[in-house]
C-alpha cells in the first residue's frame, strides 16, 4: 500500500510538472516523505537530483526526508553522506537531521559512526536534546561492547542538564 502511495504520489508530482505548475520543495518532499514511509530511499534521493535540475532548492527537511528513508531502509553510508553533505554545503542541518543520521548508525550497529556524528553535531553548536542522547547512548551501549562510553555520554547527558526518561536508562543498560 505505501509502494502505491509513493507512485501515485510521482504521478501527481510527475504531472503538475508537465503542466508547468510551479513546484517548491514542500512539494517534492512531500512526494519523498511517500518514498522514505515505503522504504524507497533511492527513489526518493533521486527526487532531490530531480528538484536540483528543476532549479528547486533543497532544505533542511528535504534532506531530512532523505535521512529518514536511508533510516529505513537501513542504508546508513548513504545516511552519513547525506549528512556530511548538508554540513559542508549550504543547508544548515539541525537536531533532526542529525538525530537521524545518529538512528541510521545506530541501526545498523555502527556505534563508532554513530558518535562520530553525535561529535560533530556538538562541534556544530547544535545542543543534543534527549532523543539524540538517547540514540547515540543505545549505540554505545552494552549490546555495542562499550558501556563505558555509554556512561560517559549520559554523564555528559546529565551534567549538560538534559532530562532523561525510561528510553534513556534501557538504552543504557541493554
């Protein structure tokens, strides 16, 4: 059902553009948030090549939308080159974003990753809030190897003033 979504979606994207309809990136993230939802993460980075040809610029939620579906569809390289690149060009990631690419490693078991962006989402001046902690705590955690690390991130967590829930303790001991 969400496959068919997505491609009823292309369709009507597919047609506003042949009927010269102006198309912004609410638009085409729309369409690639029908994508990431059917785990059609290729599919819907390719909408964003699609908006760039258009002309149409790409912002923080259309990547962020393209995150989501490399989540899901558990493409996490792809999650850290999407990432790395909203860093190094002109669209500013924030606590979403980076949440995301953190999930996406996480995911696939790659703790090293997973802090590595947690770090530079820190060095960006973006402040983890408790869902980001919560990731990159269930990445290092016990199930990583690395329950020392995962102490240390929650003592960052609570020395940074940062409430912790129920997530926040079963990431740390499981």
């Amino acid at each position: 059902a969400r496959t068919s979504a997505f491609s009823m979606s292309v369709l009507v994207l597919s047609w506003h553009e042949t009927n010269k309809y102006q198309l912004d990136c609410c638009h085409y993230s729309a369409v690639m948030n029908a994508g990431a939802r059917a785990s059609m993460w290729m599919e819907a980075s390719q909408l964003c090549t699609v908006m760039m040809q258009s002309f149409v610029e790409c912002d923080t939620i259309t990547f962020g939308t393209i995150l989501s579906a490399c989540e899901k569809s558990n493409k996490w390289e792809k999650s850290l080159e999407i990432s790395r690149a909203m860093v190094q060009g002109r669209v500013e990631p924030n606590i979403v974003t980076f949440t995301v690419a953190i999930s996406s490693c996480e995911k696939a078991g790659n703790w090293e990753a997973a802090l590595q962006r947690f770090c530079v989402m820190t060095r960006c001046r973006i402040e983890p809030n408790m869902i980001a902690f919560n990731t990159v705590i269930s990445a290092t955690g016990p199930k990583a190897g690395d329950w020392e690390k995962s102490l240390q991130i929650f003592t960052v967590m609570v020395q940074s003033q940062v409430k912790s829930n129920t997530v926040t303790f079963n990431a740390a001991v499981s």
